[in-house]
C-alpha cells in the first residue's frame, strides 16, 4: 500500500480528575512514512508515553483520528483492536514487562498463541527471533536469570516474532546502561534498514535518539519542531 | 480473533506457581472439605441404604412400649391369621457371640416363613429345605460365612450376651445349612430356628420380638396396620405396627438429625474454602496486574483474560477436588472392610461424585468470578502505568 504508515490527524487526549481537566496532547498531526525510524522527544510529563499508548491502541483519544496502514484503528471495536494490535504492533516497554514465570522463549512464543501455528512452527519462530537478537543460549532462562540488557533482548524478540508493521518503544534504554543500550539499538538499527521496520522510540537520552532517521519533539501537547 | 483456550494452557497456574506455600495451603482446604464431603456421603449411603431395600407390602409389628420386651407368641399366631396377610413370621434377636465376646454379632431366631417373605435372600436349591429339616440349622450370609471361614456342614458353638441355656451349657451348637446371597440385604447376618432357641433359653420363652406380616394386597397397609393394632388395644400388651419402609425411615431420620449437623458442618467447610480460594484468586490476579495488562497488549482480548483467571480458578478447586474426592474413595474402602459388619454399604454412591463435579465447578466459578471481572475490565494504560 502507498502513502505513510501512520497517519494522525487532530489528536486530542485530555485525562479528567473530577471537575479537572488536564489537557495532554492538542490537536497534534503526524505523519510517519513506512520503514521510517523516529525518535520522540520532550520533556517528562509532556505526552509521550501517551501519544505512544495512543498509536498502538492502547487508550483512546479524546478527538482526532489516527490511521495505520489505512485503518482507523478508533473504528474498531474492542476485540477487533486487539486483533489488529496482536497483528500490526510490537511494543517494547522501558521495564521490558516480561511474564516472569516463563522462560524468554515462552516470552517470545506468547503472542503467536493468538496466531494459528502449531507447537513446533511456534517454537522455531521463538527461537528464530531469540536467534535474531543474540540470546539463543539463554531460551530457558527465565528473566530474573537474565541481565537487564538481555531481558530488554527478550522483550524485543517478543515484538518482533509476529513480524509486525510498526515497532513502538517506550524509553526502551532507559534503564541500561551505554553498552546494554547501545546493543538494543544495534538491534534497532538493524531491524529498520534490514528488515525494513517502522519504529517509534520515545527516549530522553539525545545520543539514542541521534541513531533514528528523525526526532520530533513534543511540547504543550504538539510536535514543536523537527530535526532529522 | 477468538484466541482458542488450549491457547492459554501455557500461561495456566502461572501465577499459582509462584507462590506454592500459599497454593499448597488453597489446595488443601479444598481437599479437607472434599475428603469431608466424600465421608459423609458415604455414611449416609450406609445409613440410608436400608430404606431403599425396605419393601411396601410388609408389615412390621412391634411392642408398642418397647422392642426389647416382645410380645407373646400366641400374637404371631393371631397376626397371621387376619385375612389381609398373605404369611408372617417373626424375629428375635439372639444376641449372637461367636469366638471374640467383643464383637456382636447380628443373629436372629426366625420362624419358617421368613425365608417366603424375604427372597432376595437367595439360597441356593436345597438350602431351605436342609435347614428346616435341620432343628439346629443355622442360615448365614456369604460375608460372615467367608469372614469365618464358614462351609456348609460345619457346626460352630453360637454364644448369646443376654440369653443362657437351660441345660447350663455356655453355647449352642449350630450347624451351617445354607448360606445365601444378596445384592442388598446385610450379608452378615445369622438366622437360627425360633423352635430351636425357643426351647432352650431361660427366660423369654414363647415371646417374639418382631412380627413381619406380608400383604396379600399391598394397598391395605394403612388398614390392616390400624387393624392388627385394634386386635391389642387394652391389653396388657400393646403393638405398634408400621410398614417395614416406614420404620427404616424412621430409623433413618433419627440418623438425618445427625446428618443435618454434619451436612452444617460441611457446608461451613465448604464456605470457608470459597473465601480461601477467592482470596487466593484475587491475590494472584491483584499481583500480576501487569502481567495481564501486557497480556492485553500483546493482543489477547478481555475474554481471554477473563477465560484464563476462572480457568486457574477451576484449576486449583479441581485439583483439591480430585485429591479430597479420592483420599474420601481410599478412606471408605479401607475403613469399609473393618466396618462392614455394622455398615456394609459404607461407600461413595455414584450420585455423590456427580454432585462433587458440580461443586468443584461451581466453587471454581465462585472463587474466581470476582477477580476473572476485574481483570477483564482492567485498563492496559492504568494498569501498566501503576506497575
Ligand atoms: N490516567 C491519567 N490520569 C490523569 N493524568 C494522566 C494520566 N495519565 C497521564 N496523565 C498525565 O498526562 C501527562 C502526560 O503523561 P505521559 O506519561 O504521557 O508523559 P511522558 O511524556 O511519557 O513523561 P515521561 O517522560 O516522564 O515518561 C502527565 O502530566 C500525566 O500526569
Ligand atoms: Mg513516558
């Protein structure tokens, strides 16, 4: 299909507490083309997390529109979104959020339960992706037997493993250190230019965000400017 | 997308495994209150299982004031001799002792026609007629016969904790004339000849303790009871007379007040095992708040969720289920065989295991119910931005 990935018109998240209302994101368009790598940036408590939750369908906006690969995804109703999230979106959290009772490959075989693989197909797509990011000596670990770093490989096996369109990651380094960090975005970079993914990362670190193709910067609840 | 359950089946007890101490404890309140249930069920089955065998068209007379007394022996004569009685015979308890005086054993003195009456008691072609043609004969069930090592022909020396002979021997000589069968009658009893008994013992000569009438019709059982009744009125003995199934009601009424309190007491178990497990699931679901959020995110519908916690809920009350249910089904079986003498239908009835599913599912569905909701109607971005 022709045109951008994401597509976002008028977006609008106001969160209420009582009578008050506090106003996050305000009428924000955004545009994002396939196979695009943008970092997002802005100060704590600027949207962000929100806007993120806002794309992958996680929380609905107050008003506007976002489309993705030409679904409205706001017309969808609540199975349906998370059919479409199970199929289009990976995310990767700041505290990676892996099921601890499981092994990473369990982790990374989680979402192709919802898929209609069979056992071994399931497996040798874990372990393809466990492969991918460099922990295929680790599939039986379970996270607390893993290092941040690694467990952060995990959860970005876990993304990828159903192949979808759009990444998106929220402060994905933001509790590594330079090295563990920098390997993640090896990985990042890898999955942009050779696997052609389009990926969202929010992060406040400017060194992270130097690795992606462009940096938005979110202030007062609006993309203010643009380098990249 | 529906998500197929076998889907979530890795993902079952996750929670339950993290915390084993607090799922053991779960799993063995459910299994107390199993293993309580399955016990009872089996105590009333024993009890209970004489009403069901008691047949409608028997009568059973007694002395009004008191069994134990009996009522002369000219009544039985006299019983049955009312037109709406087919036959009678009569019964009296013997007291029987054999080898060990602690055990008592169940020995009766019959008439000759108890064997008409009762005749589920099968005995195999000969049996009556070598025990009538025999005054010391004695008819005994197949389970005392094998507890004993009992054979047909042997004489063994009957004891009685009430009665004593004349002749001032300490037993009686009784010979084995036939040992019969039955799929639901006691299989432990005795049965010696009234003459036999009658003419040897030092007191209670020529009194009967029960008189069994059968009908010739059995719609005339309220008649021919008030009938036989009346025939006794103002005497110096009186009779009460009821059908057969209504005096094993009775007998298993005075047990139901003592199976109320028990089924009191198990009910009390079994809601203070919901609250365990209720507990228990809320815990498990309050703690993995974003691991079910991350569920969400992944793509697994609210229902899924929902699935996945009632089906960890019935997990858990059908693991405490099947251990309580099958320690109750060992228990009954070993204690069965020591007591079956005195209850010889101590087991679980088939009713009761199908009743134990029900609840087994019913207490998953209860325990579960709240939190399975909760964590349906959980929002993904409170629920991770909380974590
Ligand atoms: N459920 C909510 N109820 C009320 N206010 C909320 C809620 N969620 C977020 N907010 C507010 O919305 C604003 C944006 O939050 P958001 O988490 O998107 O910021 P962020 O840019 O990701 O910040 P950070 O860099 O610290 O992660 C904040 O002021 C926050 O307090
Ligand atoms: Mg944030």
């Amino acid at each position: 299909m022709d045109g951008p990935l994401v597509e976002v018109r008028g977006l609008t998240k106001e969160y209420r507490r009582g009578d008050e209302v506090v106003p996050v994101l305000a009428g924000l368009d955004l545009s994002i083309a396939r196979g695009d790598y943008v970092a997002l940036m802005g100060p704590s408590g600027s949207g962000k997390s929100t806007l993120l939750n806002l794309l992958g369908g996680l929380d609905q906006p107050t008003a506007g529109e976002i489309r993705i690969d030409g679904v409205s995804i706001g017309e969808l109703g609540s199975n349906e979104l998370a059919a479409w999230r199970a199929r289009s979106v990976g995310f990767i959290f700041q505290m990676y959020n892996l099921l601890p009772v499981l092994t990473a490959e369990q982790n990374v075989e989680l979402p192709l339960l919802l898929t209609s693989l069979s056992k071994p197909e399931r497996l040798a797509r874990a372990r393809a992706a466990l492969a991918l990011v460099g922990l295929s000596d680790r599939a039986r670990h379970r996270p607390r037997e893993l290092s941040g770093g690694q467990e952060q490989r995990v959860g970005i096996a876990r993304a990828i493993v159903t192949d979808p369109l759009l990444l998106l990651c929220d402060e994905p380094t933001g509790d590594l250190d330079r090295k563990a960090g920098d390997a993640v975005l090896d990985l990042f970079d890898a999955l942009n230019r050779e696997a052609g993914k389009t990926i969202v990362m929010v992060t406040h670190d400017p060194r992270a965000a130097a690795r992606a193709r462009r940096i938005l910067h979110l202030e007062k609840g609006v993309l203010a400017r643009e380098e990249g | 997308m529906a998500v197929a359950p076998f889907a979530l089946l890795p993902l079952l007890g996750g929670s339950l495994r993290r915390h084993r101490l607090r799922l053991a404890f779960t799993i063995a309140s459910i299994l107390i209150a199993f293993l309580l249930f399955g016990l009872l069920a089996a105590v009333r089955n024993a009890l209970t299982a004489g009403v069901e065998v008691a047949g409608q068209d028997r009568l059973i007379t007694t002395n009004k004031v008191s069994i134990i007394q009996g009522m002369p022996r000219a009544y039985f004569t006299r019983i049955g001799s009312l037109a709406a009685v087919r036959r009678s015979a009569s019964l009296n308890w013997f007291g029987g002792i054999y080898q060990d005086p602690h055990v008592q054993l169940v020995v009766f003195a019959v008439s000759d026609a108890y064997f008409d009456i009762y005749r589920d008691l099968q005995l195999g072609p000969a049996g009556l007629a070598t025990w009538r043609a025999d005054r010391t004969g004695a008819i005994v069930g197949d389970g005392i016969a094998k507890r004993y090592g009992w054979k047909v022909g042997d004489t063994v020396p009957m004891k009685s904790n009430i009665y004593r002979r004349k002749d001032g021997a300490g037993a009686w000589p009784v010979k084995i004339t036939a040992i019969y069968h039955s799929e639901n009658q006691d299989p432990n009893t005795v049965f010696l000849h009234y003459a036999y008994y009658n003419e040897t013992v030092t007191f209670g000569v020529d009194s009967v303790g029960w008189v069994i009438s059968q009908l010739k019709d059995p719609t005339t059982v309220e008649t021919t009871s008030r009938a036989v009744d009346a025939m006794f009125a103002n005497s110096r003995t009186e009779t009460k007379t009821s059908t057969e199934k209504a005096v094993a009601q009775s007998f298993a009424n005075q047990i139901g007040n003592i199976g109320a309190i028990l089924t009191f007491v198990v009910s009390a178990v079994f809601f203070a095992m919901l609250l365990v497990t209720a507990n228990t699931m809320a815990q498990s679901v309050r703690e993995r708040t974003p691991e079910l959020a991350v569920l969400k995110t992944l793509g697994f519908t609210d229902n899924a969720v929902l699935t996945l916690v009632l089906a960890e809920s019935l997990l858990v009350t059908l693991v405490g289920g099947v251990l309580g249910l099958g320690t109750a089904t060992l228990a009954t079986a070993a204690l069965g065989a020591s007591l079956k003498s005195f209850l010889p239908f101590f087991q679980i009835p088939p009713l009761a295991y199908l009743q134990a599913a029900l609840y087994v599912l019913a207490l998953g569905v209860a325990a579960g119910v709240v939190p399975a909701v909760a964590a349906m109607r959980l929002q993904i971005v409170t629920a991770l931005r909380t974590s």
